[in-house]
C-alpha cells in the first residue's frame, strides 16, 4: 500500500469511526470538547504510525483504544479535577487491565447515545447557527468544509462559530442528556435540523470521490426513528423521518455499477424500495395527523411522495410540485428553494418560465459559488438550444462543486453541449 493509500484508508475509517469515538469517550468524562479533543489526537497517531506499521487489522478498535489511553493520560495530569475524574480514570484502568487487547476495547452498539450527545450540543445557551455547526462538526465528523456548504457560508464564518461554541460548551458545564418535556421541546428543532443535515451529507456528498456516503443516511435514519420514539407527538419529526425514508428509497438508482450518478428523470424505478416508500408514506400521514401538514419537513416530504408515487418519470405531477414549492418558499425564504421550484416550473411550463426565476437569483449573496444554481441554469439553457451558454454554465458547475462523481457528470454535460454547439 502505498503512502497515499494509506493517508486515504485512514481518513475513510475516521470518517466513520469519528463519532463512536467522540460519543464513547463524552459518555465516560462527561466532558464533549474534551472527547473531540482526544480523537482529534488518535487521528494525529495514526497519521504517524499507520504509513510506517500498516492499517491495522481493526483500525476502530486501534482508534478507541488510543483515544482512551489519551484519555487516561489527560486524567493523571489532573488529579485535581473534582472526584468524578478519578472515579473514571479508575474505572479505565481497570478496563485495560482486564482488556489489554486493543480489539477487545471496541464498544458495544452506541444506541442512542449520538443522539444524546446532539441534544447536549443544541442546548438554547448556545446560538441554533453554533448549535447546528457544533453538532455536524464535532459529533457526526462532518468537514468544515460540508458545514459551509450546507450553510452557504465560508469555511472561516463556519469555523469561528464551532470554536466559540466549543468554548462556551466546556466552561459551562452543560449536562450531557437528553431533556425530557419542556426542555425536549425546546431543543428538538434544532437537533432535527442537525439530523436533517447529515442525511444530506450523506445523499449527495460535498467532497470526495463518492456520490454517497450510506453511513450518514442509515445514521440519520437510525436517529430519526429514535426521536419520534422520544417525541411523538412531534409532526415535524415524523415529516423528517417520512423525508428521508422517501429519499433513501431511491438509493440502489440513483448510480449505476461503476459508482457514477443517474439523475432522477433516468432511474430504474423498479429499483426504488417500496417498503421503504410505504414506511415514509406512513410517517408522512402521522404528521399530517398530528397537524403538520403546512410544516417546513412536511412539504418537502409531500414533494418526494410525489415522485415516488409517479409510476414513470413522465407521470410525475409537476405542477402539485411546483406548488409545493411555493408554499414552501413562503414560510423558508431560501434561495435554495426558489431554485428548486425553478425546476419544478421547468417541467410543469417549460425551461423559459424556470429561466426567468433562475436569472434573478444570479445576483443572491448565498448562492455566489453554489454550483447548483450554474448546474440548474446550464440544463435550462440547453432545453432552450443555447448550447455555448449551457456549456459555460456546466463548465463553471463543475469548477464549484468538489465532489469528483458530479464533477464528472457536469464536464460530460458540458461536452454534450458543446458537441450540440457545433454547426452540422
């Protein structure tokens, strides 16, 4: 294996290791900045030594025991921390004692303790915009760079709010818990739109050489299902979970053998899980049940359903889409949103009407280096028989995003418009 191999090997198994580690070690010192920390430092280990003694065979169970070697550590320089330190770093001791093999030091299913430390990381103390950032970066191992993504914000705006979030966080001792009525209530938007997120991350990835990343999506899942059981009387966590089962139910479509994308116009439909469709469906009538249906996740489940009830692509109700979207925009007020009802209106009247709505929000602050908006605008010129326009559209779509699949997809749109530019 050479040295590159190995650096990506590693970063592949952090990525998912991450948040077991951090989850692991913040339910033993109870202290969350302290447990990133940690990892943080087993990261840094295995930088130095896996290019010189090779990927262990466990690289998790090498990860974890590291991290709580760190940990130990970090407690005998601090003796006079308050007496739960000690208690814990007793209790670790005697841990490597009777479990000295570092494979044996791999936890057991963390069940709802991600969730858990979520709640911690979203509690009102902090701003929703530190407590969103905080949890996607320091607990579900997403990039700084995702996190600017989805925010439509710079790696910097991103990065000063996790560190002050980290900060008030480790000097105010907030408990590690999940809150229960009131404070529940209080906390849950948040936490849904941090499970929201990392679905997201996972369904269409920033960076990377992959279009997925099915961890992410099962995790979110994993974490929706849980909190209709802590909440559920709670429409809005229903209409996410109806969400992203809807949305997952495509995955085995949505690329073909060689990992690239198939858009959706292009999916095999007959590979679109219909127990899972049947699951979001379900999901989606309780939070309409429960009065949600005008709620912010509730309508964007309403637009998947409406795919996944067309039996073809051509059956597809656009115009209840595009209507949809409208009612969305009048209580999100994103960009983002207009952009996707310009698709919408693309189908149901035509890429001139869609062209119009795009044009105006060439100028939106938020979407100056979105690659979907020049993505967007390229198919919609293209429809219309702008070629060369298409083809800069594409070209400059594809210098925006950083994922390498779609890179890929947008350069062979842009070939395909250049090759249709050309006089016959």
């Amino acid at each position: 294996m050479t040295p590159a191999d190995t650096h990506r090997a590693i970063l592949a198994v952090w990525r998912i290791e991450q948040p077991r580690l951090i989850t692991s070690l913040a339910r033993m010192l109870r202290d969350v900045p302290l447990a990133e920390d940690l990892t943080q430092e087993a990261l840094l280990a295995a930088l130095e030594r896996w290019p010189l003694t090779g990927v262990p065979q466990r690289p998790g169970a090498w990860l974890m025991t590291t991290a709580k070697r760190r940990a130990l550590d970090h407690l005998r320089r601090n003796r006079m921390l308050e007496r739960k330190h000690e208690i814990v770093a007793r209790d670790m001791e005697a841990e490597q004692q009777v479990m000295p093999d570092m494979d044996a030091a791999l936890d057991d299913d963390i069940g709802d303790e991600l969730l858990r430390l979520v709640f911690t990381a979203c509690h009102p103390r902090l701003s929703r915009e530190a407590r969103v950032a905080l949890a996607l970066r320091m607990i579900c191992g997403l990039t700084t760079e995702e996190i600017a993504r989805a925010f439509l914000l710079p790696d910097t705006t991103i990065s000063q709010r996790i560190v002050r979030a980290k900060r008030t966080l480790s000097q105010s001792g907030l408990a590690y818990e999940t809150p229960r009525g009131g404070e529940l209530s209080e906390r849950l938007s948040t936490v849904l739109e941090v499970v929201y997120l990392i679905f997201n991350e996972g369904y269409t990835t920033a960076r990377g050489e992959d279009w997925l990343r099915p961890q992410l999506c099962n995790e979110a899942l994993r974490m929706g299902r849980v909190l209709i059981a802590i909440a559920p009387r709670e429409p809005e966590a229903h209409a996410l979970l109806a969400l992203m089962e809807l949305n997952a139910s495509r995955t085995a479509a949505r690329t073909n053998p060689a990992g690239e994308p198939i858009l959706l116009p292009d999916q095999n439909r007959a590979l679109w899980d219909q127990l899972q469709i049947r699951r979001g469906m379900q999901a989606l009538g309780r939070a309409r049940e429960l009065g949600g249906s005008s709620g912010i996740y509730a309508l964007q489940a309403a637009i998947i359903a409406c795919h996944a009830q067309a039996p073809t692509a051509s059956e597809t109700n656009w115009p209840r889409i595009a209507g949809l979207y409208a009612e969305l925009a009048a209580i999100a007020h994103s960009p983002v949103v207009d952009l996707n009802r310009a698709v919408a209106v693309s189908m149901a009247e035509g890429p001139q009407a869609a062209l119009a709505i795009v044009d105006r929000l060439v100028g939106e602050p938020a979407l100056k280096g979105y690659h979907l908006l020049a993505s967007v605008r390229g198919d919609l010129l293209h429809k219309l028989g702008r070629y060369e326009e298409a083809r800069t559209a594409f070209e400059a779509a594809a210098a925006l995003t950083g994922n390498k699949r779609e890179q890929d997809l947008l350069r062979r749109r842009a070939s395909q418009a250049a090759q249709a530019a050309m006089p016959l």
